[in-house]
C-alpha cells in the first residue's frame, strides 16, 4: 500500500509597495519560519499572471491555500486572515 502526502503551498499576492502589502509579505515570513510552504506573487509582475487568473485574484493583498497540484482550498481575498486559519489549512 503507497501513502500519499498532500503537500500545502500559502500563495500571497500583493500589489505596489503598501503597507498592508509589506504585512502581508512580513505574515508569510512568519509562516515560513514555522516550517510552512509560501509563494509570493506580485501582480505588477508579468510571471504571476497565470496564478493571478487561476485565483481569480483582484483586490490585493489575497491568500490562497492550495494543494500541491494547484487546487485551492481556501482563500481570503483582498484581506489578510487570522494565522491560526491559515495554519489549519495547511496542516498544523
């Protein structure tokens, strides 16, 4: 019998230099130092627009927890959630 591991990925996506923008960056190094997976896109970058569409993310900063092959499991759009959300989310 194989065991399978779904591995979860925070995305944060933000928008121009703002403060609430920085929040969001300084919340995902949070979660980084406490061993969780975390994926910054910018919109004003031409590389995130793929994930951009994908989430259907238009107001900014939003948080998608996703599975390892892409599909979203949560998300918070244009407002940063609780931590204690986020974590349960990706498995803590």
């Amino acid at each position: 019998m194989k065991l399978y591991y779904i591995v979860m990925v925070l995305k944060i996506f933000t928008r121009e230099d703002a403060p609430e923008m920085r929040e969001a960056i300084e919340f995902g190094k949070r979660l980084e130092e406490d061993g969780f997976s975390v994926e910054y896109y910018d919109a004003d970058s031409e590389d995130s627009t793929q994930q951009i569409e994908l989430y259907d993310v238009y107001s900014y900063p939003s948080f998608v927890v996703a599975k390892d092959d892409g599909i979203e499991v949560e998300c918070w759009r244009g407002k940063k959630p609780l931590e204690y959300d986020v974590k349960m989310y990706l498995g803590s």
